[in-house]
C-alpha cells in the first residue's frame, strides 16, 4: 500500500494500556524525526484494537483504525496529556468471540482466538516496516508475541506505575509522583484541620512505586504497598503516633491499590476480568480506613479518630505531562528512530542508571520489576528506608527482582 520509491520506508506506532501524560509527546517525537528522516508514520487508533480490526480493502472505511501522521497532526497534541491515537487493552492472541471484529467472526468462531496470523497481513497490507508499541507490560508483552513472529518492533515503555522491566523509566511516572504530592498536600489542609488520618488510595498493582516514591519526597508519613502484607494494627499503631506527634494533629498514609491485609488478598470492585485477566481493583483504601477508624481508640486512650478518605485515581493520570515527562518521550522517540536508521529491531529503548539505552525487547516478559522490600521499605516503620543513596538510581527502587 505505501509507495515504497518515494519512501524510505513505513512506520506504525500505538498507544496501547492505560492513558498517561507523555505519550503524546513520545508520538511527536517519533513522527517529527521520522518524516525529517524520509519515513512515512501511520498512526494505529486504538491501541491493538485498530489493526485488529483493520479491513484489508481500499473501499472500506478504515479512519477509526488508522491515520497518516503529519507533522501538523502531531505539533498539536505534543504538548498535551493522554493520548490522541486513543487506547484500549485489547489483546489480539487471546480475543474472546464476541470481540472478533464482525467481518472476521466467520473464521475466528473458537471461545478464544488468536488473531495474530491478522495483524501480520494487516500490517503488511499497510506496508508497515516497523512497528513502535507504546505502553506497559500487557500491551508490550504482545509486541514482544508479534517480534518472535517476525515483525519488527521496537518498544517504548510507559506506565505510571514505573513496572516496566529493564528500565528505571517509564512514561508517565514523573507526572503521577507530582500529582500524588500535590493532592496530597492540598487535602493535608483539611486533614489538620479536622485533626484526622488521611487515607489516600493510588494506583500501584503489583509495585509500589507510586506510593513509595512520594512518601519518600515528605508527603506521607506511611504507606502500605503490594510488595509486603501488612498489618492493620501495627499501620495504625504508627499513624495514630504520627498524628499525636504532630502540631497539628494529622498523619497521612499512601495505600497501594494492589496493597493486602497480612494473610490477605487483593481487593477489587467487580470480578470483571481485562483481556489480559485482570480484574479491576479498588476498595483497600476503604477498608483501610474503616479498620484504622475502629481501631484507632485502642491507641489513642479510648478515643476514636476520624478519617478523610480519598481515592486519587485518574486525577493522578489526567491533564498535561510535567517536565520530565516532556523530556524523556522526546529521548525515546528519537532512540527508537536511531535504531530504525540502523536497521535494529527487537529492542526496548530504555532508561537505566542516569543514562539512555536499549535492551532486547524479550526482556518485557523474561522478569518482574517491583520494589526490593530488603533494601528500599521499612517493615517495622511502614515507609521507605531513607539511608545509603549513594549510586543509588536517580529515582531508586528501580532494580527488578
């Protein structure tokens, strides 16, 4: 379909997962370098849900799937958050029936599907030479399925909850650290002056990140994170000191979304599964502060505190990305055109101990990243470990385990 002689060749890139601040500037960056350098960008809608369902006619309408990316296009959104290719967590390997694309449910008709042998003619039939998925493990796990099929990818890494292996970076964890901070020290005011503890549930399934990093900036005394199952009476013990301790009589505690009571397990609103099997979570910051409400008398001579609880949610992921979140797409857009121009493939651009880098692609699925509780979390005070910074990474806790 593209004009192979006027042309050094095709791109496609997608947005894949969560939305976050900083993708729009990842897709300007790919886009502005690759149309200097003589590449056509054709930009994917949807995450994998628009070349899933692709048409492969020149008569169909297929704009709700795809678009060439101009410059105009991509100056316009660059400086904005979420991202204006749109996204969604489909998963083409294992697609449910009645998520088939209509026109394809005639061949595909199984209770689950693998509707890879599709993308591959649809990304061919778009000429597409290499394809640029943005986004965090899910969406990068099946880029790493297409790579061993053949097609060239290079991956970016995105998710604020920073989970991503084989970086110390992921787009959109600067701006939901700053988000977490600021909202926390608004609601701070209120919390004091109530004389209250303040809950504040964040994003974070399976990596503490988020809770972590701004507890560790002074903007919250403790957190709970889904790397270690603590116990209800020993948080409360410290908040209710916490609180008594201070002048202003409040304390505030950052709860993980994936965080769990010791012996526990992980909370969630409705038992609804994602493409890639996960169930939504949310609820702990509500049993959080209903516990430490009735057990806060126990510490405090008999007498029971009240809780403001509030779950950050989108309001951490929504509106413009801050500096460095700016910055770094901007880095890996352009690292990933480098190894285009090298004809690379079959990489993730990567940040890793201060500097910009590439690793194999495969390393998306090969491990975890999580917080590696010895060495960054205080069990025994329920918050980060604040000793021994030096060489440490610029943000810390970046080591996979």
């Amino acid at each position: 379909m593209a004009n192979q002689k006027t042309i050094k060749g095709v791109i496609g890139i997608l947005t894949g997962g969560g939305d976050v601040p900083g993708l729009n500037p990842a897709i300007r960056a790919v886009t502005i370098r690759a149309n200097r350098e003589g590449y056509k960008v054709i930009g994917l809608r949807r995450g994998w849900a628009g070349i899933t369902e692709l048409i492969r006619d020149t008569k169909a309408d297929n704009s709700n799937n795809y678009l060439v990316l101009t410059d105009d296009i991509v100056n316009k959104a660059g400086r904005t958050g979420g991202t204006f290719l749109h996204t969604s967590r489909t998963r083409p390997s294992h697609m449910t029936k009645e998520n088939v694309p209509e026109h394809l449910q005639s061949t595909y008709n199984a209770d689950v599907n693998d509707l890879t042998p599709e993308i591959i003619k649809n990304l061919e039939w778009l000429g597409i030479d290499y394809l640029i998925p943005i986004g965090g493990d899910d969406t990068l796990s099946y880029g790493v399925h297409l790579y061993k099929k053949g097609v060239n990818v290079i991956a970016i890494p995105k998710t604020m909850d920073n989970d991503v292996p084989g970086t110390d970076y992921c787009i959109g964890f600067s701006t939901c650290v700053t988000r977490t901070i600021q909202m926390t020290n608004s609601l701070r005011t209120s919390a004091g002056s109530h004389e209250r503890l303040l809950v504040l549930e964040v994003f974070g399934r399976y990596a503490g990140f988020t809770a972590m990093v701004p507890t560790m900036a002074g903007a919250a005394n403790r957190c709970v994170i889904p790397e270690y199952e603590f116990d209800i009476d020993q948080l409360t013990r410290l908040l209710v000191e916490d609180r008594n301790h201070n002048p202003s009589k409040y304390s505030i505690v950052l709860v993980s979304e994936g965080a769990m009571f010791k012996g526990g397990e992980m909370i969630f609103s409705d038992s609804e599964k994602d493409a890639y099997g996960h169930a939504k979570l949310g609820g702990i910051g509500d049993m959080v502060s209903a516990k430490l409400k009735e057990l806060s008398g126990k510490y405090n001579k008999g007498k029971t505190i009240n809780i403001i609880n509030q779950k950050l949610g989108y309001m951490v992921r929504g509106g413009d990305p801050d500096a460095l979140d700016s910055i770094v797409p901007m880095a890996y857009g352009n690292l990933a055109l480098d190894l285009i121009l090298k004809g690379v493939h079959g990489r993730i651009v990567v940040l890793k101990n201060g500097r910009y880098d590439n690793l194999p692609i495969d390393v998306v699925t090969a491990t975890k990243k999580i917080i590696k509780v010895s060495e960054y979390y205080n069990t025994e005070r329920l918050r980060p470990i604040y000793q021994n910074f030096e060489m440490k990474p610029f943000l810390l806790m970046a080591s996979e385990s």
